[in-house]
C-alpha cells in the first residue's frame, strides 16, 4: 500500500481539523479534554504523560494486571499493593474518589490525573463478566 500526500491547507485551523478527521474522526483534542476537568484534578497529566499513561492501562488491561472502581482500589491501597493509580478527571461526582488521592499520599504511591475517562474505554471489561 502506498502513501498519497495530501495537499497543505492555507488556514492552521482547517489542517488540524484534517489531520484529526484522518486520524480517528472523534477524537478530543486534549484542549477539549481539559474544558471538561472537575477543579480537585490537581496533579494533571500533561498531554504526552496522558499517552504514556492511556498505554500504560491499555498494557496492564492485556495481561488483567489492572484494579478497576474505586472499591477496588480503595482495597488493595489498604492491602498495600504498590502502583501508579490513574484517576479520570471528568468523573462525576466528585465525593466518590475524593479520598484517593489522599490514601496515595499517605502510603508514598504515585498519582495522576488523566484529563478523560475515554481511553479507559481501552481496557475492556469483558474478564469480568464471564463465567
């Protein structure tokens, strides 16, 4: 399969809206993402760190190496599992996973906010539910 060169639209704006039509089509920007954070999402990843850590969820939800919910996580912070805990910043709300990241600080483990729940979506669900 051969690469066609597409030919540079005059305006920036019409190129980026090209360039993410070409790549997913409903993809956020990570400019939108961020619009839709709640204001306790403090430390922010940074737009390179969210890909880094998207693939890090993705990675560890292939080999089901991954604690979903807060339940479960609030558990195996108390068991003292180590890790690097992911939290969404636009879940709503707030009340439900306010708590974390204070166990996290507590027990010295690493915390970040992601600016979305939408590349959880990569790590599939499907273990659980069966049989």
């Amino acid at each position: 399969m051969t690469k066609v060169k597409k030919e540079k639209v005059s305006a920036d704006g019409e190129e980026a809206a090209a360039a993410a039509a070409a790549a997913g089509g409903n993809e956020k920007s990570y400019q939108e993402l961020i619009a839709n954070v709640n204001p306790i999402a403090q430390p922010l990843a940074s737009k390179k760190l969210s890909k880094k850590l998207y693939k890090c969820v993705k990675k560890a939800a292939k080999v089901k190496n991954i604690r979903r919910g807060v339940k479960e996580v609030q558990k195996f912070i108390n068991k003292g599992e180590k890790g690097i805990v992911v939290l969404a910043g636009d879940t709503l709300p707030i009340d439900v996973y306010c708590h974390l990241p204070i166990m996290c600080e507590d027990r010295n483990l690493p915390y970040a906010y992601i600016p979305s729940k939408v590349g959880g979506s990569s790590c599939s669900t499907e273990h659980l539910n069966t049989p």
